[in-house]
C-alpha cells in the first residue's frame, strides 16, 4: 500500500477517539460534574490513553465545550424528530414525552444540560457556563415556536413555563431519587397541553 492509501484511516480513526471522549465527556461530566471530573476520568470511559486527550483538547474547559456540544447535537436530534409531526401540540407532547423517558437518570442525575448550566454558572468566566445557557436558550427558542404555532398571544410565556416545569421535575426528582415525579408531572404537564389554545 501507499502512503495515500493509508492516509484516510487515520482520520477516521482520529474523529472515532475524538467523539469518545466528547461523547464520554458528556456522560461524565453529568455523573460526576465538572469540579468532580478529571480529563483522566473522561479518558477512561472514552477507552482512550489519558495521554492522547491533550492531542484532541488542549484543556478540560475544552472537554465541557465539547460535552454541550453533543447536547446540542442531541438536542437537534430530538427537535428534528419532533418536527416530523405535524401538529405542534402533538411535537409539544412528544418533547414531554422524551423527557419522561430520561426519568431515571433524571433521578439519578439530574438534568444533563441543566445540571452544567447551574454548576458552570457560577464561574466568573464567560466560556462553558455562556454556552450551556446557550443550550438552553435553543431549546426555549423551539419550545416557543411550538406555542407560536398554536397561536398563543404571548409563546415566550407558556415556553418559559413548560421548560421551568421540566427542569423543576428534574431537580426534585433528582433530590429525592424518585424518577416517579417525572412521571407525574409530566402526565400533568401533557394534560395541560390539551387545554392550550
């Protein structure tokens, strides 16, 4: 073989450890928080030598970046899917819907973007805990046109307030170990929904 025929493994092999360690970032960091995580811990679970991170990301604020970016991308994912339904009541439904679903860890953990976004946010600093809110914001942002679409006067309200209900879900579930008040509450929270508009 040449050298140029060797040469696109390599990359692929590159992005593969890359998105291990965002992808396990993502999941540690949630576990265990930022102050709690090591880049040894995240090398670890990304089945990767805590050597080669510094090859992929030069710091571990680096790493957090890179965690919020694959809740973006799940966050895509999720919106992308719902969008597929025609009625933004039902997509609404289905947003619930999926949060219920991540009840146990929700539990276990908290929220994935939201838990970041509350630790992050009382750094000094304007890098990952700016973009954790900025997640957030995207999710708003999604929410709202939802409500726009069903003709609400004010959709910047009912967003507020379904998003304010999941990550207040969230964190009592979390603080109480008790995935079943997703359950509940989001049984509530799909209930309500019918009475929109």
């Amino acid at each position: 073989m040449t050298d140029s025929e060797d040469a696109p493994p390599r990359p692929r092999k590159a992005a593969g450890k890359r998105q291990r360690l965002t992808a396990a970032a993502a999941r540690v960091l949630h576990e265990q928080g930022v102050e709690r995580t090591t880049i040894a811990d995240i090398a670890r679970a990304a089945e990767v030598p805590a050597g080669n991170v510094y090859y992929y990301f030069k710091t571990k604020d680096e790493l957090v970046e890179a965690a919020l970016a694959e809740h973006v991308d799940h966050l895509k994912t999720l919106t992308d899917r719902l969008d597929g339904l025609p009625d933004p009541r039902e997509r609404l439904k289905g947003l619930v819907a999926a949060w219920v679903d991540g009840r146990d860890t929700a539990a276990r953990y908290g929220c994935p973007t939201g838990t970041l976004a509350t630790e992050l946010g009382k750094r000094d600093d304007d890098g990952p805990g700016v973009m954790a809110g900025q997640v957030i914001r995207r999710l708003l942002t999604w929410v709202e046109d939802q409500y726009r679409q069903l003709g609400a006067a004010d959709p910047e309200g009912p967003a507020l307030a379904l998003v304010g209900a999941y990550q207040g879900m969230s964190l009592l579930s979390h603080a109480l170990r008790d995935p079943e008040i997703m359950t509940r509450e989001g049984a509530r929270l799909i209930r309500g929904l019918d009475t929109v508009v």
